[in-house]
C-alpha cells in the first residue's frame, strides 16, 4: 500500500485495537528498524500505545481505590500490561512507563495504608488501654491524628456523587461518609466526657488546658479534623457553662484556644481554614463537612444540563475539583507509629457519655443560679 492509502484505511477504532493487540491473542508484526520509520501501522500503534498508557498511568495513581475495591479489575490491568511489555517493538520509554505503572499497581501496600479501625478494636494483643492522666499530649494528638486519617482515606470518591450522605438510605449509600461522622462524634464526646468525669474544678480545668494543648499540636500535624473535634466538645453547653471551671483556666489556654476557633471557625464559608490548606502541604486531615457542603451547594445550585439540553461541564468541573482537592489529601499518609495503649483509650466507649448525661452531670456540679 502507498503511505496515503495507509493512512486513509486506518480507523481509530483499528488504530486502538492494534494498539493493544499485544493483550490479545493474536502476535503481533516485528518491525525492522528501517520499516519503523516509515510505516505507518508501526506509527499508529505507538501513539495509540502511549494514550493507552496514559490513561492507565493516570487511573493507577489518582484513583488507587478502583483497584483496591476491585481485585478482577486489578488483575485484568496488571494482566494486560504484562502482555504489553512482552511486545517485541515497544519503545523503550514505553517499556519503561509500562513497568512503573505495573509497578504502582502490583506494590504491597504500606503498612500503615493497610491499618483500618476495624483492626485496631480487633487486635487480640493489645495491652490494657491507659488511663488519660498517664498519656501525653504528644501521644494523643499523634494517635488521634493517625485515627482521623485512617477512617477520612477510606471514603472512596463514588461517596461523593449524588448528595448520598443526605439521603433516606444515606447509611447503605454512602457507608464511609458516616462512619467519618460518627468517629467525628465520638471523638468529640470523649473529650467532653473526659472533662466532666472529675468531680473536683481544679482537675476539670486541668483537663481542658491538657486538651488545647493536643489541639494545638494536631493542627501542628495538620489534622485540622482533630482541632474541630476537641474543640466543638469545648463549646459543647455542658461544658461552656462551667464558670467555675473556665475561671480556672489559664489565660494563655483560653487565647490558644480562640486562635484555634478561628482557624476552624465555619464563618464566611470557612474562609480561614480554606486559607490554611491552600498553603498547606500533605500530609493533612481536613474537616469532611466543608467539602460536604460545598458539594451540596453545587449540587442544589446548578443545574446538570444547560438550557441547550447539553451536558453542564461547568458543574462537573466544579465538582471535581473539590473531590481531586480530597484525594490529595486522601492519599498521603502520615509516618506515625500506632500504639494501640493509646487508641484503646480513644476508641473505649464505654468512658462516653451522651448528650443528656452530660448535660445533666453539668448541673450537679454547677447547679444553675436562681432567678
């Protein structure tokens, strides 16, 4: 065939199936040096290679979790570039991206990527969990932000779509969602429990102070979740009531502390703590409900089709970009050792206490004045 009728009977569809004949049973032509620059089957297939592999290179390191989720499909790709790198006219640069994308793809995952919650409460030999007293501050924020970060990488990105959290079935639909919010709630009720369980108002306002101070260390770890917990259960009425108790804090606690309200404060659409991450390098634990609400937003704002009837890529890129914003953080893990005599005394349910027992704890110790 002459060069034009070549290029004239070549389809795209032809083009990406020769491109990736290498996966299928058939062998492929060996080309001679000297053919290679000049035919253009040779040529089509290297471009139509590289796409193929870009896509894949692409997949593999932004959306890890398809293939985690999914061994067929993992095996299926790792299947496919093992027939690739077996094509005798793969250029070497090909055969080296092939290699790392297999690579990616094929590594043990870290040891801490593969810590879940649910293999800390699981571990059979764990010591007996400490008491809050005999802990550090150090230790804790460490492990509470190894915690938050453990159940926040777990969300996969389909949770995102859709408003799923706020739906009936919001559970079956959106499971990792609001497991996020529940840790979010008990973290938040052991601190406050924690508090209230002294009985005497100098051990109460010791446990405060010893509680920004993990705060203040979190957001040191960039675990901007872990400042929202502690500090929300601060706020919490059972506790913002203790006059007596506040009035023994020192001053330098109650500043750090609003330094760190303000940080994470909600107002102006989280504006400072936007700022912060915008300047912030993972590793990092931000706080889920911002990027939830912006979605909802979105989602309740913009329409998914323009007036033409076209689809509304505007939203969809709106809505990507706060999901890629996520995974970045999602995916880059912190090098802290667990101790499981410290996430047992976080993870202990049995030292929470709910709402109303808090509540009403508060008014024994600090009965309201009378009218």
């Amino acid at each position: 065939q002459s060069g034009e009728n070549s290029r004239c009977s070549v389809s795209p569809a032809s083009a990406f199936a020769i491109a990736t004949a290498a996966a299928g049973h058939g062998t492929p032509p060996v080309f001679t040096n000297s053919e290679r620059t000049c035919d253009k089957e040779f040529i089509i297939r290297r471009a139509a290679t590289n796409r193929v592999l870009n896509v894949l290179r692409h997949w593999v390191s932004k959306h890890s979790q398809d293939f985690e989720m999914n061994g067929e499909l993992k095996m299926s790709v790792i299947y496919l570039l093992e027939e690739v790198l077996r094509d005798p006219d793969l250029l070497p640069q090909e055969r080296k991206a092939t290699a790392n994308i297999l690579s990616a793809l094929s590594q043990d995952e870290l040891e801490d990527v593969q810590l879940r919650i649910e293999d800390i409460l699981q571990m059979a030999d764990c010591p007996k969990a400490e008491c809050f007293e005999s802990l550090s501050a150090m230790e804790l924020a460490e492990q509470i932000t190894l915690l938050d970060h453990i159940v926040f990488r777990s969300i996969p990105y389909e949770e995102f779509l859709g408003q799923g959290w706020m739906k009936i079935d919001k559970t079956e639909r959106t499971p990792y969602i609001m497991k996020t919010s529940q840790h979010f709630n008990d973290m938040s009720n052991l601190v406050a429990s924690q508090i209230m369980s002294h009985t005497d108002v100098g051990s109460r306002a010791s446990s405060i102070e010893k509680w920004v101070a993990v705060a203040d260390i979190c957001r040191c770890l960039n675990n901007y979740n872990g400042v929202l917990e502690i500090t929300s259960a601060l706020n919490r009425s059972a506790i913002y009531r203790l006059k007596k108790t506040w009035a023994k804090v020192s001053k330098q606690t109650k500043a750090l502390m609003d330094k760190l309200q303000k940080t994470v404060s909600s107002e102006g659409r989280f504006k400072n703590l936007r700022e912060t991450l915008k300047n912030c390098n993972p590793p990092c634990v931000p706080y889920l409900g911002m990027y939830l609400t912006d979605l909802a937003f979105i989602e309740e704002g913009t329409p998914n089709f323009t007036e033409e009837g076209l689809v509304n890529f505007s939203k969809m890129r709106m809505i990507s970009h706060i999901i890629r914003e996520i995974r970045q953080f999602q995916q880059t893990p912190y090098r802290i050792e667990h101790q499981p005599k410290v996430t047992q005394y976080l993870m202990d349910k049995t030292l929470t206490m709910d709402e109303d027992m808090l509540y009403d704890l508060s008014l024994k110790i600090e009965p309201r004045l009378p009218a």
